[in-house]
C-alpha cells in the first residue's frame, strides 16, 4: 500500500466570514466570545488551544501583536494583530 501526499482542502472564502458572523447560538449568552474566538483561528491562525489559552495581557494594541504563550510544544511566539480583529477586541 503506498501513501499519497495530499494536501488540505480548504473553507471558500466566504464560510469563514459568514461563521464569525452567524454568532452561533449558545447557553449562557456567549455568542460574542465564540464569535471571537473564530475570527481571531482565522485571522491571526491560531489553534483552538492557543486561541483558548490566550488573556487580556496577550493582547497589544499598540504594538498590534498578540502574544501566544501556551503554543505548540509549549513555545511562545507573537502573531500580528490583523486590522480585522482590532474592533472585536
């Protein structure tokens, strides 16, 4: 049996616009957080760890950089801050 190199398929580019937007429906009125947690997978390519384990000091406006302390194998790195996300935060 060989093995075939694949690579990913990928969402068109409208249904990750119209996910963040859906503001899908949850208990507990936490549609805005999810909302946000979506844009910044998205825009700033976190995992959902990453984007789960992020808090309010990660995040800098004024040097448009989020700060990923808990990232794969434990490194940390910073992501710019797509102009995107800036009113959602």
């Amino acid at each position: 049996m060989t093995r075939r190199n694949w690579l990913p398929t990928y969402l068109p580019s409208a249904w990750p616009r119209r996910l963040i937007q859906a503001r899908i429906p949850t208990e507990g009125g936490q549609r805005d957080r999810n909302s946000l947690l979506l844009a910044l997978m998205y825009h700033a390519g976190l995992r959902v760890s990453e984007a789960l384990a992020l808090t309010r000091r990660d995040i800098s406006l004024e040097r448009k950089t989020l700060h990923v302390r808990e990232g794969k194998r434990k490194k940390q790195r910073y992501v710019g801050l797509n102009p995107i996300l800036r009113p959602m935060l």
